[in-house]
C-alpha cells in the first residue's frame, strides 16, 4: 500500500492527514510492515548524518522527524559511530597498521554494546506498539458490548479512541470532523485498578477549560480500566486539545492530547 516514498514522507511529516492516519494504523496492525517503517527511520538517520539529505529534507528531519525522543537516541548513536569511524579513516596507512590489532577488541565491544543498547529499545518500543494495539482492540469490544451511551446525541457521532500520554508539542492522534459529525465520542483506556467515578475536562491549546463533564462512571474489562464521553461538536474548533481526566481514587490525573481539524464534506 505504501511506496517507500510515502514511508518517507510520512516519517518527515509532510504525508498528507487521510494518508498518514492510514500508515499510523497499519503500523499498529501489521508487524512487517512497522519493521519496514523501523528500517526507513534507520536509512533515514544514516542519510541524515552522512550529509546525503536534500537540505528541504534535513529540515523536515529537524522539525517533524526528530520530535520523537527514541529518534533523536538513534540519531545521537548514528552521530557517535560516524565520529569514530571519521576518526579512524583520518589517520594515514602506516599509522593503522600496528595499532590495528589492538584496536578490534575495542571497536567490537563497542560495537555489541551499542548494537544491545539499540536492540533494547527496539524491543521496548514494538512491546509497546503491541500493547497499545491490544488495548484499542480491547477497548473497541468493550465499547460495543458492555459499555453503555450515557445521552443520545441526534446526528453523526464520531469514534475517537485514546491512550493517556503525549502532549501539545508532540506527535497527537488528528480527528477530522466533517460536515455531517455532531458530536465525538471520546473511548479512554485509563491505567489499570481505577474504579468509580471521574471527572473530564477537555482544555484548548493554551490549557483553558472549554467544557467539563464529571460523574462518569469507570467501567472494567478483563482488568482493564475504561471510560467514554461524548462531547458535542460546537465545543471542537480546529487545534490541539486536552482531555484530562480526575478519578476520584487516583492522587493525580491523566491527560489525553489531540488535534481537531475540520471538512465541509458530509463523508469522512
């Protein structure tokens, strides 16, 4: 479905949001292809720092690429063994030659050191990926099954899950609010143990209240914590957003960020 370009421009920010939305979906649902994505994100920041990218694309790669914190240790490895290699092709042939064989113990440890530092967090970052896609598919079959619609809302209501973390200045999930929506059904994972009620606030960019709902019960799944709202349209003007939720048995509270963009067509 996507060429190797789309993947690029999707890891520079600069795809398109219908079809950046699609490769943020795949990823979660097809393993090959998030480990065809982790490999463009690694010839990616080898072009970076060997100086191969275009000077409109190392732009991009500073202001979208790098707003992850993972990437910017891939980058900051990617620098460190680019460094030592400069260093070493630095010196002429007749200086390599007797240190040469004291030196390949050294290169290989640090080679398998940052090799198992970098597999750990690949590891870390695909477990993640797994739960969080896990947890949407849980949070899916609750909702359609045991969780009940606390009002009727007359009109197109659209489903907009969310997991709590991230923040303005990160990556956030983008909600497309055509025409025909009147209103959003916000599905919450809430960390696991929470019971009773909570209390939501949905907070614009500059972390003002626009609307708060309280009263909303918490409801279980197979251990998990979940919670639904539904927040009308008219309080959804295109930006970024917070949700933050307050259980009542929690010491401090979640936030959920997001961005609202909106269409005149009917269709989504």
């Amino acid at each position: 479905m996507n060429s190797e370009r789309q993947i690029r421009e999707y890891l520079l920010g600069v795809l398109p949001a219908e079809r950046r939305e699609e490769v943020e979906q795949q990823i979660l649902t097809d393993d090959d292809f998030h480990q065809e994505v982790e490999m463009a994100e690694e010839e990616l920041v080898d072009d970076y720092v060997s100086g191969e990218l275009p000077a409109a694309d190392r732009r991009l790669f500073e202001t979208n690429f790098l707003t992850s914190p993972f990437r910017r240790q891939k980058l900051q490895f990617a620098r460190a063994l680019q460094r030592a290699v400069d260093a070493r092709a630095g010196t002429t042939r007749f200086e390599r030659i007797i240190p040469l064989a004291r030196f390949y113990p050294y290169a290989l440890a640090a080679a398998i050191l940052v090799a198992a530092f970098l597999g750990v967090l690949d590891y870390q970052y695909a477990k993640r990926i797994r739960e969080d896609r896990d947890q949407l598919a849980l949070l899916n079959r609750q909702l359609e099954n045991s969780v009940p619609v606390d009002q009727v809302v007359p009109g197109s209501v659209l489903q907009a899950d969310l997991l709590p973390g991230g923040s303005r200045s990160g990556a956030q999930p983008r909600f497309n609010l055509s025409k025909g929506v009147s209103a959003v059904r916000f599905n919450l994972a809430l960390p696991t143990g929470l019971e009773g009620l909570i209390k939501l606030d949905l907070l614009n960019d500059a972390g003002q209240p626009v609307v708060s709902q309280q009263g909303i019960r918490i409801a279980r799944a197979e251990s998990k914590s979940l919670a639904s709202v539904i927040i009308e349209a008219e309080y959804l003007t295109p930006g970024n957003y917070v949700l933050h939720a307050t259980p009542q048995q929690a010491p401090a509270g979640f936030d959920y960020a997001f961005q609202i963009s909106r269409s005149t067509s009917a269709a989504q």
